[in-house]
C-alpha cells in the first residue's frame, strides 16, 4: 500500500476522501472528532502546495439530496479549525464543480458536497466513481471510518486513478493491525453492547489471540443464561446460547481467561428512574432487568486491565447513558485511564464512554472507525484498503 508520503503532490489536484460523518444536532455539529482527525492528511497536503478536493458522506440520505445532511457546517468547521478559507460547493459531480476545481490555486482547498446524495455512491456505481476520478490526478483515502464500505468515492474511484492511503488512515492499520497481528502480552479484549449478534465475529477472532477476554453489557446475559442462571428480564437472544455455550468451551480448549460477572445492577424497568439493586450473578429476579455489570464484577474487570500490556475495548458494560447504570463502564474507563498499558478505543459507543467520563485524552488510541474497526477486529479484508493494495 501506498502512502501518501511516496508521492510528489505539489501542483496535483488531490481528491481526498474523508470520513466527515459527524453527529448533528439541529444543524450543530456535537462531535468534531473526525474532522480534527482529518486535519493532518489536509495540512500536509495543503503544505506541499497540493489542490485540495475534499470529499465525504453525511448520514444516510439514500441517494436524494437532503437539506439536512448538507455538508455545509462542516466546511464552515474545518475552515475555523485550519484557519483557512473552505470552498465548500453545493454538488459533487458535474460541470459547476469541474469549473471550480479548474480555477483552484496550489494550496486551496474545496470541500464537495455529501456523495451520497448520489444513489451511484452506495451503488459502487462505476459512472460516478469516473466523475469523481476526472476531478483528480491523485486519490488519497483518509476515511478509515468509511473504509468498511465499497462505495464509488472510497473503492470504485481507486480504479481509475493513482490512489494512496492517507495519514490517518495509516495511523489506524498501524495501531489495530499491530495490535491483532503482533500483540504485547498479556493482551485483553473488553468487548460489551447490547447484542452477541454484533460481535459474533469478533469474539471469533480475539479467541485465537488474547490472554483475556472481558465480557460485558446487555449481550452478557445471554452468556449468563448460557451458564444456567436465570436472567430475569433481562436481555436475551434465545438463538444465541448454544453459541455462547460455544465460546464459554472454546475459552477453555484455546487457554483464553474468560472474564464473567459476579454480580448485576438489576431494575425494575428500563428507566432512569427505576428501582435498583445488586445481585448476584445467579441470583437475578425473575421480574428484574440486568441493566449494568455490578460493582464486584467492576472491580475485578478494572484488576485484569491495570494488569495487561495491550488493552482494546470495544462496548459499553452497561446502559451507561442513564446514571444508575453507568458504574460498570465508567469502571472499566478510569482503570484504561490508569493502566500502564497500551490503550486501544475501538470507536462507536466506547469512544463516546470514555468522552463522557473526561479521560479520552488518556487513552492511547480512540479509533474514528466504528464499523470499520469492528470489521478490523473480526479478521475481515476493508475494501477501501484493499482497493489501494491493488495500485
Ligand atoms: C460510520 O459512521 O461508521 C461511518 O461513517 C460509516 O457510515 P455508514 O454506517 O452510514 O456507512
């Protein structure tokens, strides 16, 4: 794979494929992660007197244009956050944009509007993906967040024109790459979220390299199920606990300590203002809801993290957006904030953990891929990165 390093850029008319995916709030954009992670590639770019074409999806507004998921706000960003003029164009494709690109200077950036008002992009449609790639001497991918995704600007377009990886991007395949392919050990995987459904292929794969695997979250109670104890209300996929049975014995044979609550927040609905208790793991009500890990099984998951080398969480522990179900998670964030181990965020609800408990800034990596670290972690190929292997 080609870097963007490798390449003489100056002069160049640079299409950039970003992940600008952000959180919107009525306009406002509630979480300006990726853009700043995209600032790097941008800069350099910028530096070496490249043009800068810059190119992301918003939402998913199925192919139509839609008012709300323009990309205007976050042009009107990233110009105050580089302290430099966006051109932020209303279309992606087309003649209005060929002629914007052609009065570009060095230097000067442009941000396209969302390629997914276009129904070719999800399509992997090879007609846009030639539109996007006349506007361009260069493609440079720096959306690992998207990269899990073959659509025309972040697989197609890579066919028609010279395509490198961008810094981003690289910093990404470094650290999760390292991490599955040659781990510092004792090597701990945290994976919660509500279902085993998601994670199946995760857990798959880690079962063949970690030393620990942590299990939390509403998809535990599957597990516990699977071990013979009532779970109450709690959630349960029926059609999951052979498998999770599956797991529990494939643990044992491969030598992986499974890690297993002891102990449950219970309530007596799904409500913030619920009544609560704590109990333990074999010993849920039948009319009760598991809704966090409990406080013993915290305590012994903060033990087996503050003792491991290479840390990657993937899902919360519990409902931690409501107050009575937070300590689990916000355990298991304080002790990846203290641990002297390389930490590893796996985007997605973990990121959006250790934010709310202030200590994203001690994490060793926050990944801006939620799907596409996850597909990562299951062994799987990312056809945007296989799509610039093949130049
Ligand atoms: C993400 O937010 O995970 C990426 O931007 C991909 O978005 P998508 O799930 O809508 O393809």
């Amino acid at each position: 794979k080609k870097s963007m390093n490798d390449v003489d850029v100056k002069g160049k008319r640079v299409f950039v494929r970003v992940d600008f995916n952000v959180p919107m709030d009525e306009g406002r954009i509630t979480d300006e992660t990726r853009i700043r992670a995209a600032i790097p590639t941008i800069e350099q770019l910028v530096n070496a007197g490249a043009k800068v074409i810059l190119a992301s999806h918003l939402g998913r507004p199925k192919g139509e244009v839609n008012e709300d998921m323009r990309l205007t706000a976050v042009g009107e960003r990233l110009s105050e956050l580089m302290d430099k003029p966006v051109n932020k164009l209303d279309e992606s494709i087309g003649s209005d944009v060929e002629a914007a690109v052609n009065n570009m200077q060095d230097g000067e950036i442009i941000l396209l509007e969302n390629v997914r008002f276009h129904k070719g992009e999800e399509k992997n449609d090879e007609a846009l993906a030639k539109e996007f790639a006349k506007l361009a001497d260069l493609y440079v991918n720096d959306a690992f967040g998207a990269a899990h995704r073959a659509h025309a600007s972040t697989e197609g377009i890579a066919k028609h024109v010279p395509a490198v990886s961008g810094l981003l991007m690289e910093k990404e395949l470094d650290v999760l790459g390292k991490a599955l392919s040659n781990p510092e050990r004792p090597f701990t995987a945290i994976i919660g979220g509500a279902k085993v459904k998601d994670k199946i292929g995760v857990i798959e794969n880690l079962l063949d390299k970690v030393d620990h695997l942590i299990i939390g979250g509403g998809l535990v109670f599957t597990f516990v199920k699977a071990m013979g104890h009532n779970i109450g209300k709690s959630l349960l996929e029926e059609d999951k606990i052979e498998l999770a049975k599956g797991f529990i014995e494939q643990a044992k044979e491969k030598g992986v300590q499974l890690h297993m609550p002891v102990d449950a927040v219970v309530a007596n609905e799904f409500s913030k203002d619920a009544e609560t208790k704590v109990v333990a793991i074999d010993a849920i009500p039948s009319d009760w809801m598991g809704l966090d890990i409990g406080p013993k099984t915290a305590e012994n998951y903060a033990e087996v993290i503050k003792q491991s080398k290479l840390i990657i969480w993937n899902g919360p522990m519990g409902v931690f957006e409501m107050e009575k179900f937070a300590n689990g998670t916000k355990t298991v964030a304080d002790a990846m904030a203290t641990t002297d181990g390389y930490t590893i965020i796996g985007g997605g609800d973990s990121a959006a953990a250790v934010e709310k408990f202030e200590v994203a800034s001690k994490m060793d990596h926050i990944s801006t891929g939620g799907g596409a670290s996850l597909e990562l972690m299951e062994g799987k190929e990312l056809p945007g990165i296989v799509a610039l292997n093949d130049k």
